[in-house]
C-alpha cells in the first residue's frame, strides 16, 4: 500500500470539504442548499459550483459574481462621444455591490478615502491574494470583496507612469480590463472596501424549519410605456396598474421589512452616441431620465403605501435591451417591437405563509 503524507493545511482543507458536502441536502428545494456555501458578505450568501460563485439573496435569486480578473467593458462611441460600456457579467456584479452598499451590515467606517467621487460599487471574487496574518501576508485562495470603482480616470501617460505597452488604441469595440489594458481616457479602478468571511470557519446559525407547510406568494409589477413621453409622470394605464400595485401592497406588506428595487429603464429608438441639444448624448440623457423616473415612482411608493419598513430603491438603468434581446435601435426600428425594453419594475419581495401539516 502507497504511503500519502498530507501537510497540515491539506487536511484542514479535506475536512472543510467534508463538513460541508455533510451540511448540503442534495435533495433539498432550497438554492442554497444545492450548491456548497462558503463565505457570507453584507446580506448575501455566496455560493460555489463548479469553480463560480454566486451571491444569494433573502429571495433565493441568484447572481453570478465575476473574478476580479474578468472585470471589463467594452468601448463604445468613437472620440469625445465614446463610453465605456460594462459586460452584462460585470453590470450584474454592480447592482448586488450597489445592494451590499445599502445592507444593515454596512460600515462606513471601513470606506477608504479613495471611495470619493467614484461611480458606483462592485461585488466580486478574487481569485488568488493576500491578507494580513500577525505580521506577515499570507496567501489566500478565492474569496469575495465589496469596492468602489470608476470606469473612468481621464489619464495621460505623462502622469501616470507605467509600460505604455499597456496602452490600447481608443477605438469602438476595444475591451478594457481591470489592470491589464486601458486608454488615455479609460481604467478601470478599484477601491476595496470590505472582505466577505468563510462560513467554514464563521458558520451562520442554522435557523429551524417550521413543522408548517409554506406557500409561497410572489408580485412583480413590470409595466411596458408607463410614462408619459419624455416626462417623469405616468400615463393613463401607468397610473392604474401602480394603483393596483399599491392596493395590494397594503392589503399584503404590513409589517414586512424588506428593500424594494424600483427598475426603470429607458427608450432604446435611436442612436446612443447622437448629441442632443443640451449638449449630452442621447445615451446619458436616457439614463438621466430613467433615474428620475425611478426617483419620482419610489417616493410615490414610499407616500402612499405608508409602510415605513417596506424602502424602495430607485434604480435607473438608461438603454438596454435585457428585457427584450435584440429589439433595439437600429436592427429594430418599430417602437412598438422595442416597447418591451421600456419597463418600470418594482420588485416586491417572496412572502412566506404557512399552514398546519395534516
């Protein structure tokens, strides 16, 4: 018989995974349940599966969450009109971090000043570092992080030293990767904030299943052309489905505590790069306009549903066809074909009932 020798950190390793794969019911309904759960950071549990990870929310939804290396967008628009555009990964990793950023865990305390004037937050792996143990690094395998980012620095190579070899041409359609490509207009910059903790060695408390059979109730409100054109109000049909909204919301949420995503995007009928006469492009002028609608229906929610635990969180995503793919501007020119890329959301969150077994 062939003699193995394990280090120490190897078998501490096994029994990780031992524990584990004993904790996780293959047979069970429950999404977290069906994936190894590993680490937990601000409100999200994360998952692993085959070599992903996944951020899993109150809801069980789930949320693929890119590797720190993987973070990228894509350059679109040609000169002063070019933007840089997140991969629907990448943007996906920005709405859970712009959630994490809003959880009752959250300490500003830990924000680094760098935090300032960035765009936004991001919630990702990294793949391979290291932390501080005693008074040494140690390296650490893959765990997850919470940063501010920026998806624009307006560089110049003459103050900003490093191998211009780095540099790409700022032409449409160029990638632009965290810490491996950039333009003397574009980078992609990072400022972490906050480190997820293992649940091997930090273990969440089990909660006991209830001896009662749950039903499971459910409510989104999607509305296609809610609006008014060009305008924050709502039309005729608008006005009535969020009433309908609104009556249920009362006769079911009371006493419920959750936060409550208000989704608003925009039109999608024209080109992105167009100026428009206040000077913006019709792109930023979208997402302006998607962010006040959302803004104006959260306060609505918030005055007249009158549940102060339930918050709505305006989120204006601008252009995209996410909803409907491939009905945009110029492949689609119809606005009716494209309407159903021009939603207003409010996610209402799962409400858990129960009833006696028999």
């Amino acid at each position: 018989m062939k003699k193995v020798i394990l280090t120490e950190d190897q078998i501490k390793r096994m029994m990780d995974k031992l524990i584990v794969n004993e904790q996780v019911s293959p047979n069970s309904n429950n999404k977290k349940q069906t994936k190894n759960l590993v680490f937990y950071l601000l409100g999200y549990d994360i998952v692993e599966s085959g070599g992903r990870y996944y951020a899993v929310d109150g809801q069980n939804n789930e949320t693929e969450l890119p590797f720190r290396d993987e973070i990228q967008g894509t350059i679109v628009g040609r000169g002063k009109n070019a933007v840089l555009r997140l991969d629907d990964l990448i943007a996906d990793a920005e709405t859970i971090g712009s959630n994490m950023r809003r959880s009752d865990g959250w300490n500003s305390n830990l924000a680094p000043l760098q935090t300032s004037g960035k765009d936004g937050w991001m919630a990702f792996m990294v793949r391979d570092g290291k932390k501080v143990s005693g008074n040494d690094y140690v390296s650490v395998g893959p765990y997850p992080q919470l940063a501010a980012f920026s998806v624009k620095g307006g560089l110049r190579t003459e103050n900003y030293p490093t191998n211009p070899a780095n540099y790409v041409k700022q032409k449409e359609g160029t990638i632009i990767k965290f810490r491996s490509t950039m333009t003397r207009d574009f980078i992609i910059e990072l400022s972490p904030c906050m480190d997820g903790y293992s649940t091997y060695s930090n273990p969440k408390p089990q909660t006991p299943q209830p001896k009662e059979t749950p039903i499971v109730l459910t409510f989104e409100k999607g509305l296609n052309d809610a609006f008014n054109f060009d305008q924050i109000t709502l039309n005729d049909d608008g006005n009535k489905n969020l009433q309908d909204l609104i009556n249920y919301a009362k006769q079911n949420y009371q006493g419920v505590s959750a936060n409550v995503p208000v989704i608003c995007s925009s039109s999608i009928d024209g080109d992105p790069n167009q100026k428009l006469k206040n000077g913006m492009t019709r792109s930023d002028y979208n997402m302006d306009l998607s962010k006040r609608r959302s803004d104006a229906i959260a306060n609505m929610l918030t005055t007249q549903i009158g549940i102060e635990t339930l918050k709505f969180s305006p989120q204006g995503i601008g252009e995209t066809d996410k909803f409907d793919p491939g009905k945009k501007w110029p492949e689609v020119t119809d606005k009716l074909q494209t309407a159903g890329n021009r939603k207003l959301i409010i996610q209402l969150p799962k409400l858990q009932k129960t009833i006696q077994q028999k």
